[in-house]
C-alpha cells in the first residue's frame, strides 16, 4: 500500500532525476516517503556528475548534492509547511512533529549501475551550511 502511495506522489519527470524524500520520527526505524521533486538543470549536472565520477571527486560531489537537498528543505518556512503536511498524512507522526528526520534518495537511470544501490541519505540542518557558513558558526562570526 505504501508503495502505491508513493508512485501517485512521484512527478513526471521526463528522464531527470527525481530526489524523494522521507520522513522518520526519531524512535521509529522506518522511512516515510513524504514527496518528491524533479531536479533543476543545476541539480541534474550535479548528479551526472557524481554519476560519472565512482570515484575521486565523487564524494565532494555528493556533498555538494546533499547541501543543495538540505537548503531546500531546511530554508525559509520549507520545513514547517512540510511538517504541517507530513502530519495530515502521517498522524502517527503528530507526536514527534518537533523531532522529525528528514531523509532523501535519488532516483535516476544508470544511477544505481554507477554508484551502487541508493539508501536513504539522512539530512541535517547543518548540511545546508556551506564550509564557509561552518568556519563563520565554529568562531562565532558575524553572530
């Protein structure tokens, strides 16, 4: 059942990659999917870049991947409009509102065959800080 959920919540994406997301209560082992979104140009040259490179720069890629999913969610009221949806679907999930995990996996052809299976990537707020942004937090700057 949670499986035909999810492919009526997945968008048209007409070969781009989709990045889902999932929702977890800090208790609960088990990921929720909670929607997803197409890639923007901008996205989609980042995962074909960590596509292409298994190795080397990839990792400094899917850095570069998880900060651009993080800032999404975690900007503005992003979040909390979220959360707000998240609990109409999930009441289960009403409890722990204020604890809710965040995660996100990409779907895309030749990903998995490139990389590897894809597992859920847990998102933090501070991946959403640039290393500059964690410098300037780490000294107290401009705070």
């Amino acid at each position: 059942k949670m499986m035909d959920q999810m492919d009526q919540m997945k968008p048209d994406s007409s070969g781009k990659p989709v990045f889902n997301l999932f929702v977890q209560s800090p208790r609960a082992n088990m990921w929720y999917p909670c929607g997803s979104f197409v890639a923007d140009e901008r996205a989609q040259s980042l995962v074909d870049g960590w596509k292409a490179n298994s190795m080397g720069m990839g990792g400094m890629i899917k850095g570069q991947i998880d900060r651009a999913v993080a800032s999404t969610l975690f900007q503005g009221d992003s979040k909390k409009a979220m959360t707000q949806n998240i609990v109409k679907q999930y009441p289960a999930l009403k409890a722990n509102q204020r604890d809710l995990r965040f995660g996100y996996k990409i779907e895309y052809e030749g990903l998995e065959e490139a990389q590897g299976k894809q597992s859920i990537e847990t998102l933090t707020e501070d991946m959403a800080e640039g290393w500059q942004d964690k410098l300037r937090n780490a000294f107290n700057f401009g705070g």
